[in-house]
C-alpha cells in the first residue's frame, strides 16, 4: 500500500477514535475503563490475563482499570474456576447498563453524523465494513509488534 494512504487511513482511525472516547466521559469513565467495560460485557467472564492479552495493556494498568470498574460496581472480580490463583472479572447489572448507555451514545453519534453525509458516502462506508473488521482482527490475532494491540501511537 502506498505510505500516504496507510497514514490517512491511520490518521481517520485516531481521530473516530478520540471521538468515541469522548462519548465515554459522559458516564464518567476513562477510554480504558470504557472499553475494557466493552470487553467484558461482550466476551465476559474474562481473566485478567486475557484482558490484559485483549487489551494490550500491561498487567497493572489492567489491574488499575478493573480496580475501578470494580470499586464503582461495574463489574466483580471473582476467582478463575480453571485456574484457582488467577482472577477473573465479569460484568455486573449496574455495568451492563453503563455498558448499554455508552452504545447508544456512541450509535446516536455516529448516526448523526452518517445523516450528514451523501448517501454515495453512507454507501461506500457500509461497503467497507467488512474490509474493517477483517482489518480488526488481524491487529487482535496477528499482532506484528508488541505495540499493536490496542496501544499504538498515532
């Protein structure tokens, strides 16, 4: 791919990104403990190993990120059945509502913001959604660097 292309593409990532982020705040977590809260909710009960894995982050952070899940009832640590030393983390009512909220948030933006949008331009981006996912899973399952999961710079 052509490397003006490749940073276009990476630069429109960011900025949808800082974006969805910001729909995070309203509910008064940080992007970190939003998407882990994401996580979770889809993939759930996870151990703190595999979100750490998932996430890209490194052990303490994570640990940090649950803490507060925790302390604020999103979610519950219990201990891993498959391996009684290693915790777990799942979901709790309270965050599968936070969870919910930040969805439709997030849905309400970007519907907004589609709307403005020609409806050649809505098209070609409903077009490419499956090229993105693939796209999606290759940074989760074939990492290249050890940077690549959910940690990369801009």
């Amino acid at each position: 791919m052509d490397a003006n292309d490749v940073a276009r593409l990476r630069g429109v990532i960011n900025k949808l990104s800082r974006q969805f982020n910001l729909s995070a705040t309203d509910e008064g977590l940080t992007p970190a403990q939003a998407s882990a809260l994401g996580l979770i909710a889809a993939e759930g009960p996870l151990s703190l190993a595999e979100l750490t894995e998932i996430e890209g982050l490194n052990p303490t952070m994570v640990s940090r990120v649950v803490g507060a899940l925790d302390g604020a009832g999103l979610v519950r640590r219990a201990q891993d059945p498959r391996d009684l030393r290693a915790g777990m983390v799942e979901i709790t009512q309270a965050g599968r509502d936070t969870h919910e909220r930040i969805r439709e948030a997030r849905g309400e933006v970007v519907s907004e913001y589609l709307n403005r949008l020609s409806p050649a331009d809505r098209d070609a981006i409903l077009a490419v959604l499956p090229a993105l996912e693939a796209l999606t899973r290759e940074f989760r399952f074939h990492p290249l660097t050890s940077n690549s999961r959910g940690t990369a710079t801009s």
